[in-house]
C-alpha cells in the first residue's frame, strides 16, 4: 500500500470546492460548537445536519453584513431602542444573502 502525502491545497481551490455550501458554514457554528466550514452536527447523537443550524446562520449575518434597519457594521449585534436584540434583524439577513451572491 502506497501513502501519498500531497501538498495542501491553494485557497484559491479550495474557495472553489466549497462554492456548493452554504455560505453561514463559513463561521463556527455557536450551538454545536463545530469549527468553521465544517457541517453543524447534533449534539445528542453525533450526526451531521445537511442544514447549519439556525444560531449559526444568524452569527454569520451579524458577522458579514451591515444591518440596514438599526444602521450597525458588521460584527455588532441589532439593536432596538438602544437595547441589544438577541435575534438579527429579517433585512440584514436579506443583506447577507445578497453580499454572499
């Protein structure tokens, strides 16, 4: 048996490669504790989700896409009245999806 140790792959490919999923799985996912481009898992069982789960996908909209409601850049939490929100705004989630496209 023959062990072949490639070189590890450009970026550039590797941005290709991962084109098909989806663009939250580009943050580590906060209720699973999973690292980044990996897919979301239960944590009861172990098995992989084909979807990231729902707390995931809000920490990448807060993280890559300004909130065109309450006016905060990217990495700053809504807000309403002046009070931290704990969920994400609907806009800047459709914010998100078109500076992911």
């Amino acid at each position: 048996m023959t062990i072949r140790a490639g070189a590890p792959m450009p970026e550039s490919l590797r941005h290709f490669m991962r084109a098909k999923q989806d663009p939250a799985r580009a943050v580590a996912c906060p209720h699973c504790g999973v690292a980044a481009h990996k897919p979301c898992k239960l944590r009861t069982s172990g098995r992989l989700l084909t979807e990231p789960h729902p707390q995931r996908r809000s920490a990448w909209v807060e993280a890559t896409a300004c909130c065109p409601q309450c006016q905060v850049t990217p990495g700053v939490p809504c807000h309403e009245d002046g009070r931290a929100r704990t969920t994400v705004h609907a806009r800047r989630y459709q914010e998100a999806e078109v500076t992911a496209a």
